[in-house]
C-alpha cells in the first residue's frame, strides 16, 4: 500500500470525526474550552476566573524579573556613582 493511500484514509477518518463531532450537540457543550454553554452559572464564572489566571500567569512573572533586574541595576548605579569618590580618596594616601 503507497504512503498516499494511507494519508487519503487518515485524512478520512479525522474529516469524518470532526463531521461527527459537529452533527451530536452534546460532544461540543463537553470541551472545556466551549465554557460559552455554561455562562452565566457557577461554574463558568470559575472557568473564566482560572482561564484569567492562567492568562495572566507568565505577564506577572516577567514583570517580577524584569522589576527586579531594574532594582538590582538602580541600586548598582547608585553605588557606582559614589564609588569613584571614595577611589580617589584612597590615591592620595598614597606615598
């Protein structure tokens, strides 16, 4: 059998278990991402909730490291502002 008759069946069945999928109504209100058929309920208020979380997630731990390496290079460039200072004191007493 040639590796294009076995795509063509592949592709076959998926075409006709998305058909299926689509034709019974009760297959679609059980994907979890299909939340519109439980709005306004308690439970879809906790889907949304979890789904802003998760969304959000990534954007509050980038936003942590990048504050933090901003407060580590402020605090860095302040120190070295008063570090020429105290180097040049320390040359005079130099003999």
């Amino acid at each position: 059998m040639g590796e294009g008759v076995r795509m063509m069946r592949r592709c076959r069945a998926l075409g006709m278990g998305m058909a299926a999928l689509l034709l019974i109504p009760a297959a679609g209100h059980a994907c979890s991402v299909c939340g519109g058929a439980a709005m306004g309920t308690d439970a879809g208020t906790g889907f949304n909730t979890s789904l802003f979380f998760l969304i959000a997630m990534p954007y509050v731990v980038v936003g942590a490291i990048a504050g933090w390496l901003l407060y580590r290079y402020r605090r860095a460039s302040g120190q070295r502002r008063r570090a020429p200072a105290q180097h040049l004191t320390s040359l005079h007493h130099v003999e």
